[in-house]
C-alpha cells in the first residue's frame, strides 16, 4: 500500500446541534449551561483528537454522545501503514508519495515496512524510520526478507525519535550501537519483539537502557555477536520475558529482575540463563530443553540454581519431557527440600511436553506428579510426538501415585498413537481423576487399536470410556480448548 498524500478530515466543516444530554441545566432555574467544546464543528474537534495518544481519544468518548465514536474519524486515511517493497520502482513510488504528503504529518498507530528487496540503502531505510517518527507512530514493525539486506541494514533505536512509541518489531535485521550517546529515553515503549536479530552485547544493553517502561521483552531465534549474549541488566518493570533458540546467552548472577511474572524459555540447557528468574514470583512458566540433559551432579545444581525460589502462585506451567526428568530427579534426591515453595499449590493448568515419549519417560512423570504436589490442578494437556515409540512393551519401573489429582476436571491428549506407554497414561487419568468431567484424545485413528504390549486392563478401560462417553476421540484438534502456552508453542 502506497503512503496516501493529504492530512485534513475529509468530511467538510459541518455544525452539529448540541444534544440535550450534551447540555448542564441548572437547578432550579431556567439558565442553560452549555458544553462549549461539544459545540465546536466535527472538523475542530477532529483536529482536537489528532494530538492525542490513541488510548486518550478513546477515552474521550465517555465525554458525551457527540464524542462517543469521534475518535474513528480522527484522520482522513487509516491510522494504520504498510509499505511493502517488492521491487525498486515500489521503493521510488513510496518515497515520492512520503515526499508529498503535507506537514505537518498524520498521526500513525502502526507502522509496518517489509523489505523483500536486497539493495535497500541505509539512508532509504531512514527516511522511512523518520516518517514513521514524525507521524507519532505508536506500533513500529521493520522486517527484511533477503538475506543481503538482513546483512547490510542496521537498525537504529535512537533515530526512531517517536515519544509515543509503545511497542517495537524488528525481524531479520541488525541493530546498531551507534547514536545512543545523548539519546532520550522511550518512556512509552512497553513491549519489544526481536525474531532474527542479530548485534553485538553492548547493543542489546544500550537498548534495555534506553527502556525503563519495558513489560515484555520477547527474543527469538537472536544471535549475538562476539563474546556471547550477556544479560548485565534488564528493565526494572520487565513482566514478561521470552527467549527462543538464541545463541550464546549468559547470565551473571548478580542480574536480578523481581517484577517479572512470566518466563518462557526454549533451547538448549547449556543456554538457559541463570539467575534471571530466581528472585521472580511467576504466575507462567514455559521449558523446553531441546538436548537430553546427563543427569550429573553439576547439570542437577544448575537446573537447581536456575529455578525460582518461590513458585507459591505459579498458575500455568508447560515442560518439556526433558526438564520433567531433570525436576523428577531434583524431586527423588531431596533437593526439592532446598527450594521453599517447590510444592505448585496454586497450579490449575500442567501441559506435558512428551516428545521421544519412552515407558521412561512415563516413570519420571509418575515421580513428578508424586513429589512436586498440584493439589488444586484443574487442567492438562498432555502432547505426544507425532510418531509413537516402537511396539515393544517396556516395563513401567514407577509406581502411579495414589491421589493429588482430585479437582482435575478436563484433560486433552495429542498426538495419541495408541502406543503402550500412552495408553496407560490415560487408563491411570481415568481411575485416579475422580473429578474429571472431559477427557479428548486428539488421533489420526479414531478406531481404538490393539498394539502388543499393551496391558489388557488398560486397553478394555479405554474402550469402556469410548462407549460411555467419558472420552471424546476425534481427528482433528479443537481451537475450544487450547493450552494457555500454545501460541508459543506453534512458534518454537
């Protein structure tokens, strides 16, 4: 879409009639107090709203009738940009229609630029960034889709001189430490997504210093540069943080951020930062530890070392089959002891990662669900690898525990192949869940199968719950009943 030219309202200057619920009459007396601003034409008071932020022209349609639905007519275009450019005669035709529109500009909300060309110039790039600037934008998105440009092009935070910018989306680009010096700080910017980025540590920290009203910080597939990523410091008002497949992150312990209250983390072991979250009392946590992990006494400390001190009102946890044994076996030796609140009193939702689901992977679970009580747990989800384990029955060494699963009332199951492992997973939910209300298994065979292996008093409970409808079996996932972590979860 081209950057349409002209500011104005579009709409003429018209004398709208005061309203009678726009007017103050008097107690008591015949005198009638009017509401002077309402009175002002459509045109005046559009021109009113163009100078204030979107949530403040919102807000203002709580004033009286006439100002009720103003703030959508605020601009002749819509408060919403996307230049994409395809070629370089869509990049000369952007930039003729930037420099005919009248100053000065529009307010924007959002603005969006895809380069899909590879011979971008740095300066081109900037004009662009100091339109978006001058507009007040309030949602900037900057991605590139060739690698050369990725490569070439850097991103400079300073130069985005917007007050009013409130959240920042960069893909596949670099960003640059230059031009932090004197630079101001973006009071409104409260939620930062990086996906491909690529600079060095010194960057990274000018940028966080330049965010002191950051809430979420959201780093996928990042690379740093140099001597590795190193979280020195971080907002002090952070409450969300994600981190995704990004390389070479460090974490001194001295880093400490007590406001965050969600922490995803996805990628190797030897990558999780330590100490970030020890300090936090989270309310979502998100593992997924993509290697296996050799249960050594080292590895142990430092998972240890790495999960918070206080997990007294955590809500929603998500862990991947490689995490659930490392926490079993933190369980299994008493360190659990070590970790005051390690007991998920508060937990209503538990989505198990199970992917490379063994018979021994279903030990730890057991074990997990054991020593690491959820008394109040509402709902899980449970997720298999799409391909199940070999049709080999393997002995279960694990004991299923004896209660702790009373108030679970609903519990979905993906990826279900009919294997023996998943078969008494769901055998063991039926006969302790006593509270449960639905229980889905999403199934490519929707017709229970007989595998070998699989114990003969589990499979005929199975069928015996199809038939009375305990059990809903269908082939294709619901989008009704999602876990709370499954947009991350489609990303990673």
């Amino acid at each position: 879409m081209a950057i349409d030219s002209g500011g104005g309202s579009g709409g003429g200057a018209k004398k709208q009639k005061v309203d009678e619920h726009d007017r103050c009459e008097a107690a008591g007396s015949d005198a009638i107090r009017e509401d002077r601003i309402s009175a002002l034409p459509d045109e005046l008071r559009l021109h009113i709203l163009t100078h204030l932020p979107l949530k403040d022209a919102i807000h203002t349609g709580a004033l009286a009738r006439g100002w009720r639905d103003l703030w959508k007519r605020r601009w002749a275009h819509r408060a919403s940009v996307e230049v994409h450019l395809r070629s370089r005669d869509d990049l000369r035709r952007e930039l003729e229609a930037l420099a005919r529109e009248p100053r000065p500009r529009r307010r924007l909300e959002r603005f969006s630029l895809i380069v899909d060309i590879w011979n971008l110039k740095s300066s081109e790039l900037r004009r662009f960034l100091d339109y978006a600037a001058e507009c007040g934008v309030e949602d900037l998105d900057v991605e590139t889709r060739k690698i050369t440009a990725a490569d070439k092009l850097n991103f400079h935070l300073p130069a985005v001189s917007s007050p009013s910018l409130a959240c920042l989306s960069l893909r596949r680009i670099s960003v640059s430490s230059m031009y932090y010096k004197g630079a101001r700080a973006f009071q409104a910017l409260e939620v930062i997504r990086l996906v491909s980025v690529s600079f060095r540590w010194k960057a990274f920290r000018k940028m966080m210093a330049l965010c002191p009203s950051l809430l979420i910080l959201d780093l996928r597939s990042c690379c740093c540069y140099g001597d590795g990523w190193v979280f020195y410091e971080l907002p002090p008002k952070l409450r969300n943080l994600t981190v995704a497949d990004c390389s070479k992150i460090t974490s001194p312990d001295f880093v400490r951020v007590p406001s965050l209250r969600s922490f995803c983390y996805s990628g190797h072991f030897s990558n999780l930062p330590l100490s970030i979250v020890r300090h936090a009392v989270l309310s979502d946590l998100y593992i997924h530890l993509r290697d296996s992990l050799p249960m050594k006494e080292w590895n142990i400390f430092k998972l240890r070392e790495s999960l918070p001190k206080d997990l007294s009102i955590l809500n929603v946890l998500t862990i991947s089959y490689t995490a659930l044994t490392a926490a079993s076996v933190l369980s299994a030796d008493g360190a659990s002891a070590q970790l005051p609140n390690f007991n998920l009193h508060s937990l209503k939702e538990l989505h198990l990662l199970m992917f490379e689901m063994k018979a021994a992977d279903l030990s730890n679970l057991y074990l997990f669900l054991k020593t690491v009580q959820c008394p109040n747990l509402e709902r899980l989800f449970v997720q298999f690898p799409a391909y199940g384990e070999p049709m080999v029955r393997v002995k279960v060494m694990e004991e299923p525990p004896e209660d702790g699963l009373d108030n679970l009332v609903m519990v979905k199951v993906m990826n279900f192949n009919w294997c023996p492992s998943e078969v008494q997973l769901v055998s063991f939910l039926l006969r302790k869940a006593r509270s449960l209300r639905k229980l889905l298994i999403v199934s490519r065979n929707v017709t229970p199968v007989d595998l070998p292996g699989t114990p003969e008093a589990d499979h005929s409970l199975l069928k015996e719950a199809l038939v009375n409808g305990k059990i809903m079996l269908i082939e294709s996932d619901s989008t009704a009943t999602q876990p709370y972590h499954e947009a991350l979860i489609k990303v990673f």
